[in-house]
C-alpha cells in the first residue's frame, strides 16, 4: 500500500514521523510546502495536486488527509475525492488521519496548549456553531470572568445561564453584565447532585482536587436536573463545561439519567489531575459516541461532541 499525506501540518509532520518505517508514504501535498518541506525528507514534495507526477498519481492507495479539525477533514475529503475522480486515478480509499490515537496522544499537555493557541481555538473552534441564534439557549459552566459569555453572547444573541460559584469572580461577571436581561448569573455550581463543597483556590483556577492548606470556598453545587425543571429548561443547545475536575461525576450523571440527547453541543475541558482521568474520560467519550459527534479534540485542553442528526 502507497501513502500520500494531504497536509504538511503538524498533524501531518508527526504522523510522518511516528510512521515513516512502519508504511510506504510517496509525498506530501500541501500548498504552503515550501515553508514545511524540511519536515519531510526522502519523500516527494508538492503544493497541488497536480504537481505530483503521473507515474506516482497511478500508484497511490490511502490519501491521508492530515487536519486539526474533524469537520474540516470532512470538506477536504469530499474535495479530495472530486479531485481524484477528475484526475482518473484509482485511489482505495482518503481518510482523515486519526487525530486524537494518532497526534494528540504524542504531545505534552503545554503543547496540546500551544498548538490549541496557535489555532486561535478560543476565537474559532469554541464560538463555531452553524445552528446557535437569539433564541438558543446555552449553560456557562465555570464564567470565571465572563469573557466566553460575552463572545457567545455576542455572536448569537443567545440567552445565557452563568454558573460562577466563587463570589468575586460572580460578583465581578453580574456588574458586567448587570443591563443584560438575556444573560442570568448564578453563584453557584451544577452538578450531579447537591452539596456544599469546598472549593480550593491556585491562582487563576479553582478546584474540588486541592491541597489541604490551600485558601478555600465552601460553595453550592445543585443538582442540573432540578435546576433545568425549575427553569423549564427541556433543551439545551450548548453546555461549556470548564469546572476543574467536577467534568467527570457531571457528565457521567448526565449519561446515566439518559438526559444527554438533551444537550446538542457539549464543549468540555476535561483535567488530568483527576485520579484516573484517562480512564474515566475514555470511558464517558465511548458513551458521548452513542449520541454525539466529535466535531474537535485537544486532550486535556477543549474538545466538542455535538448531537448527531
């Protein structure tokens, strides 16, 4: 089997890398390849399609679209595919590379962060939804200071539900948003069920995983089940999930109550100072597969599941 890789990325460097003896890769196409080429060593190089030759064109097997982006890979499949009918080569089969066994498991979690930054994910991949609007109805878990709020806001006019549970940074996101009548902020948590939890402070971040010694907050955790009766809130069209460690009882509550085809898009930071993190959340991803989409995935960083139609 013969290998062409769609995208010198880093997506595509790396499985270049990880890859090079284990499978036949003939070249690399990618319209910006001068700049990446050096990446590439002992294979053909190429910014088009076109520019590949003939005699290797004939030959290639498995296209291997190399992107960051599920939904992106999608377009560039079916575009890839035009291609390669026009061209009339008898390519098997064009895939995207699998992002997270192949790519996002060889990086450190302060590169999965640079290479989520580099993408400008806070901006793009987090406010990107084709079907939110004025009517939409969106749960902020964990608003810190309300920055994502105020984007998503912004963009859909939505109707936002603001979870905060630590009093400056509620107090902070209620004045700024005081004279908005769509956005309503709580100080409080959601949760599976309700208590009252300490909350440990570490700069920027809070946590239920602290050290002992660490400044606290005992704060309310309700129960989102009740919390959506009570608002009769039936849908939920996006849920953001950044609650530093509370992810894993949250979302495994939401799964077991059958209530996740309730919640459209879910957008999630998951953190791997749980104690195991890596099985828990496979374990809850295996699930979301039943009924969602993966739409993006930085491990450990933000990845998406959105409804399947």
């Amino acid at each position: 089997m013969k290998y062409l890789i769609f995208g010198a990325n880093v997506t595509g460097q790396t499985f270049f890398e990880n890859y090079l003896n284990k499978i036949e890769i003939v070249g690399v196409v990618d319209r910006e390849i001068k700049k990446y080429s050096k990446h590439f060593e002992g294979i053909g190089c190429w910014s088009n399609m076109t520019e590949v030759p003939s005699n290797i064109l004939e030959n290639i097997n498995v296209i291997l679209v190399a992107s960051s982006s599920i939904k992106q890979s999608e377009s560039i499949k079916f575009m890839l595919q035009r291609i390669v009918e026009n061209l009339n080569i008898n390519v098997v089969s064009i895939f995207e590379i699998d992002f997270y066994a192949d790519f996002m498991s060889t990086l450190s979690r302060e590169s999965r962060v640079t290479f989520f930054k580099e993408k400008k994910g806070d901006i793009t991949y987090r406010l990107d939804y084709d079907d939110l609007n004025k009517d939409s109805i969106v749960i902020d878990l964990g608003g810190y200071m309300g920055q994502w709020t105020s984007d998503i806001y912004s963009k859909y006019n939505a109707n936002v539900f603001v979870f905060e549970p630590i009093p400056e940074y509620c107090e902070f996101i209620k004045k700024r948003f005081e004279k908005n009548p769509k956005i309503k902020v709580y100080e409080c948590g959601l949760a599976d069920r309700q208590y009252i939890s300490k909350i440990y402070l570490n700069e920027d971040a809070t946590t239920t995983f602290g050290d002992i010694d660490s400044p606290y907050y005992n704060v309310e955790l309700i129960e989102y089940s009740n919390f959506m009766k009570t608002n009769n809130l039936n849908t939920i069209d996006l849920i953001k999930i950044n609650i530093e460690g509370g992810e894993f009882d949250l979302l495994d509550s939401i799964i077991k109550n059958d209530d996740v085809k309730n919640f459209k898009h879910i957008q999630v930071q998951f953190h791997d100072f749980v104690p195991n993190s890596d099985i828990r959340r496979e374990n809850i991803r295996q699930e979301l597969k039943k009924t969602h989409k993966l739409t993006y995935n930085y491990d450990f960083v933000w990845e998406n599941w959105s409804l399947k139609s």
